[in-house]
C-alpha cells in the first residue's frame, strides 16, 4: 500500500497591502487584520492536521501569499517552531517564504532568517520603473533592487517572480532585466508570461497581452539566454541553479503530500491507500485513482523531466502507459511534441508551447 513518509506544508497568507490590477488569487486587504488571532487559527489548523497524518516527516514549509512577508517574523518563527514541535522536521527542510518588496525594512531579511526561514522568494515582477507602474507594484524600483541585494547576502538560496510579455514589451528590454538580475547570483527564477485573468482589473480595463506568437519567441530566448547562465528550465516557468530547484513545488509537481493552511489552501494526501483532495480549513474528499492519475498527469509533463513512470504507479496504482491515450501518444511522438525513455515520459521543447493541448489528448 502507498503509504509515504514526508509531507510538505504550505502556509498562506492571503492578505496584501494593496491589490495589484492582474493578480486573481484569493487575497483581502491588510488593514485591520488581527494577526495574532490568524496565527492562533493556523496553529489549531496545524494540530488537527497531526492528529489524522501524525507520523510524518515535514520536508518543506512554503509561507506563500498573498503577501506572506506581513507576517511578523515572531509568528512566522510561532508557526515553524509549531510544525517542528508536531511533526519531525527533515534535516535542511526547505523553508521559504514570499516576500513583497513594498513591505521591506531594514532588519526584515534578518529578521526572516532569525525566524527559522532559509529560502527568500522575491515578488519583483519587473525591473523598470515606468512596467512596476503599470503592474500596480506600489514599491519603487530602487527598493526592489535593495531587496535582491540583502537577499543574497543573508541567504544561501533565494528567488525571484518576474512578469513577462507585458503589453508592447520588446524582447530587447526584456532582455535587460533578464541580465540584471542574473547579475545578483539568485539561485532561481520564476518567470511568468503575464495573463490577463478574468474579474481583474486589467480585464475591465480590456488590457491585451503581448500577442501569441511574440510571447511564444519570448519564451524561448528567455529560456537560451538562462541557459547560457547556469539556469536550467526545470519546469515550465522555473529555472535553477544545479541543485536549487524549489523543493516545496517539486512535492506539487511530483504527486507529494502537503497539507495547505489558510483561506483559499488547498492539500493532497494518501492516508491508508485512499488519496484526498483537502480544502482549508479540514475537507477532505477522496479521490479516485484516475482522478489522482489524471492530476499527476497534468502536473508531470510541467517539468522537464517530465513523469516518473515507476513513481506515477507507486501513487496511484495504475500504469501510466495504459491509463494515457496510447494512439494520441502516437501522433505527438510524430509530431515531435513529447518523448520517452524507459522511466520518464516528457514533453520536448516544442510541446512545451503547447501543454495543455498535450495533456487534454493524452486525458480523452
Ligand atoms: C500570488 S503571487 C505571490 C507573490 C507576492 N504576493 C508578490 O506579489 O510579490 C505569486 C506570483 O504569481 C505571479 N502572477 C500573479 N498573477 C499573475 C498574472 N496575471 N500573470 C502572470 N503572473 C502572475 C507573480 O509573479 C507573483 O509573484
Ligand atoms: S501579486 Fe502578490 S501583492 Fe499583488 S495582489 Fe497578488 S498576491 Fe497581492
């Protein structure tokens, strides 16, 4: 029976300073918030959630947002010092945290580090003043860049989120930023096309995205140039440095458990061979195997990699290659857009560009 060992925990923490005019996750404003009592929620979340799944080792924690750095760092410390005490903590668990640059000061990276955080993820979004303006960004670029700076010299690995194929944008001045913040030695890069999410303000605003085909070419220079410096594309929208990958995402992207706390979280776990869908704060609903096949699916062909066939039979008891549509499988070897080996099925470079289709035919 399928029974594994670690879990990941992710903390959300769904309040900002200020709504950016593109972002449609779940978030309310920060004002007025009583933090100590969300804390206190979390912690009883945390409990209850060792009482069902109490024999595990915690390989990850992840404070993502939201805006996670308005957390004092004496609560983010309560809720990791929290999970340690439930749980065991892996040796070198990865334990990150989302920081907003409109929300730095001066002892803040060291503060976060005291606290128990040992991974910094920096929502920097662009690295021009008059593109953090059209993105809503209320920080300047001035402090985004005396964030990258403090980042790599508190902690040993960090990242950074930044928006691309804005309007109009040019690959030219993408290009810049792409060298400057090569520039600050991160250790990992998210890199999204920016989309225009529906019930936002840029859809109101009928905001058009770069068109299809630029953002398409975008995509791949982007991906040459990190290359060239050390940053291999181990997922669609994220590159690393050998050995940086994030392994809280690598749990998502793999089929791992992890338990979500917060408003909006959401978790995956397998307890005596039946695997759950949990929402925040504690519904479950069990998952058939072909739901969870089909999850795994859609979320292996994201990394470059692609899907561990022994490991997609381990989790949900079926065999990859009986459960995908074999003849569509066909038809995208011969187009060039996945490939095999004995253990993994992927996508290539050019079925990249078009993975939802991919994954939409192997699922019919
Ligand atoms: C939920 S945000 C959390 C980060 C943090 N709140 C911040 O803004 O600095 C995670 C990342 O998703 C990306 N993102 C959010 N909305 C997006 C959109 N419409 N298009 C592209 N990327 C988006 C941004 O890069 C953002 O940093
Ligand atoms: S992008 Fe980040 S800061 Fe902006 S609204 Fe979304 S979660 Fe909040």
């Amino acid at each position: 029976m399928y029974q594994p060992q670690e879990i990941a925990v992710y903390i959300h923490w769904p309040f900002c300073k200020s709504k950016c005019p593109y972002c449609d996750f779940y978030k309310e404003l920060a004002h007025n918030i009583d933090q100590d009592a969300v804390v206190a929620e979390y912690i009883d979340a945390l409990r209850r959630y060792r009482q069902i799944l109490p024999e595990r080792t915690v390989k990850s924690i992840f404070f993502g947002g939201g805006t996670p750095s308005l957390i004092t760092p004496q609560n983010v410390a309560k809720i990791i010092d929290e999970i340690a005490r439930l749980w065991s903590l892996k040796n070198k668990a990865e334990i990150s945290l989302e920081a907003n640059p409109n929300t730095h000061y001066q002892t803040m990276f060291a503060d976060l580090k005291n606290a128990g955080i040992n991974r910094l993820s920096l929502g920097v979004q662009a690295l021009d003043e008059a593109d953090l303006r059209f993105l809503g960004r209320t920080h300047t670029l001035e402090t985004a860049r005396c964030c990258l700076k403090e980042i790599v010299e508190v902690f040993d690995n960090h990242s950074a989120d930044l928006i691309y194929a804005r309007p109009q944008q040019q690959y030219a001045d993408w290009e810049k930023e792409l060298a400057e913040i090569c520039a600050y030695g991160l250790k990992h890069l998210s890199l999204y096309q920016l989309t225009i999410e529906e019930n936002t303000v840029f859809a109101r605003k009928n905001i058009q995205p770069l068109e299809e085909n630029a953002a398409a070419e975008m995509y791949e220079r982007t991906r040459d140039f990190l290359v060239a410096r050390n940053y291999a594309l181990y997922e669609v929208s994220n590159f690393a440095q050998t050995g940086f990958e994030s392994a809280h995402n690598l749990t998502y992207w793999q089929g791992g458990d992890y338990i979500g706390i917060g408003k909006s979280a959401h978790g995956r776990f397998c307890l005596n061979g039946t695997h759950f869908a949990a929402e925040y704060p504690f519904e479950h609903t069990p998952l058939t195997p072909r739901e969870r096949a089909e999850e795994l699916v859609f979320m292996g062909l994201r990394l470059a990699s692609g899907i561990d066939k022994a490991r997609f039979k381990q989790i949900c008891g079926l065999n990859l290659m009986q459960f995908i549509n074999i003849s569509k499988l066909q038809e995208l070897q011969e187009a060039g857009l996945t490939a095999e080996t004995p253990t993994h099925l992927f996508a290539t470079r050019a079925g990249f560009l078009l993975l939802n289709q991919i994954v939409a035919e192997l699922l019919i």
